[in-house]
C-alpha cells in the first residue's frame, strides 16, 4: 500500500512537472492533466488490494510489535523504541533472518550460548520439528514462592522458549 501511494505520487509529480516544463501548461492545468492519467493507472493496481487481507497484516504486525516491547522493556534499553521500530519496519519479510552479529548491531542484549546449551536449544527445536509441533508465541514463567529459610538459594536455569512459525 506504501508503495503504491508513494509510486502514483511520484509519478504524478513528475507528469506535472513534465506537462508544465515541456507544454508550457500552468501548474493548475498540468495537475489537472495527470491526476486522470495516474489514477487510471494505479486504479487497477489498488483494486487488487484485499482491505481484509492488509487488516490482517497490519494487526500482526500490530502484535509483533507489542511483544518486541514487552521483551525489550524487561532490559530497559534506552533505545527500545527505536529498536522495535527497526524490527518492525525496516527488515523486508519476517523470514528475514537476524543472526547473532545484526542483533547486536541493532543494539539488542546478544551474548552467545554455551554449547551445552545450545546443543539442549537445538535437540528440543529438532524434537519439535520431527514430531511435527507447532509453538508460537510466549508465556509468562510463573513466579517462584519465597521462601523463609536461610539457606543459599541453587541457581536454576531460566525457561526458554523458542517461537516457531507453524
């Protein structure tokens, strides 16, 4: 739809530039020449356009975007905003991949895995794939009860979750 908004003003612009530089015609009435012709060609291009379909894309995106805040606002990253309108906006697809050196470059929390755990992250997503489950989205870990004794706590390993398109 950006495109398509930005193309028909493009070229409208540019055929009453033409039509005022070349015909000697007043702006008013070289306007007055292109709008028919561009409209006549992005007409059928917008008529193609589904507005159920770009609902649909535009609260997906709409949901990305909620939760890329509440991922980034648990790091308190001066630059959240800015980095979930980077993801948001500017990469061309959502299979566009994100590797460890862009992430960083974005400016998001990277650090590299250790291979056991990483070795344990790809087992479960190979399970998954193999016995044909699909996961997407994210859910909150559960708060752990307090407790009054005084002995150290034992350092347990944050849930991991992986989202997998399905």
């Amino acid at each position: 739809m950006e495109f398509l908004r930005e193309y028909g003003v493009e070229v409208l612009g540019y055929l009453t530039l033409l039509f005022h530089r070349d015909f000697q015609m007043s702006v008013k009435d070289s306007l007055h020449e292109a709008i028919p012709f561009v409209t006549g060609m992005v007409r059928p291009l917008y008529e193609r356009v589904d507005p159920l379909e770009v609902g649909e894309h535009r609260r997906t995106l709409a949901v990305t975007e909620e939760y890329a805040k509440r991922l980034l606002a648990q790091t308190k990253h001066p630059e959240a905003k800015k980095i979930v309108e980077t993801l948001v906006s500017k990469y061309p697809s959502h299979g566009f991949i994100i590797d460890f050196e862009e992430a960083a470059q974005l400016g998001l929390p990277v650090k590299r895995l250790d291979k056991r755990d990483e070795d344990s992250i790809l087992k479960a997503l190979m399970g998954m794939i193999d016995d044909e489950v699909s996961y997407c989205g994210f859910v909150k870990r559960p708060r752990q009860k307090k407790t009054t004794s005084r002995k150290p706590k034992k350092r347990v390993a944050k849930e991991i979750i992986i989202p997998v398109e399905g």
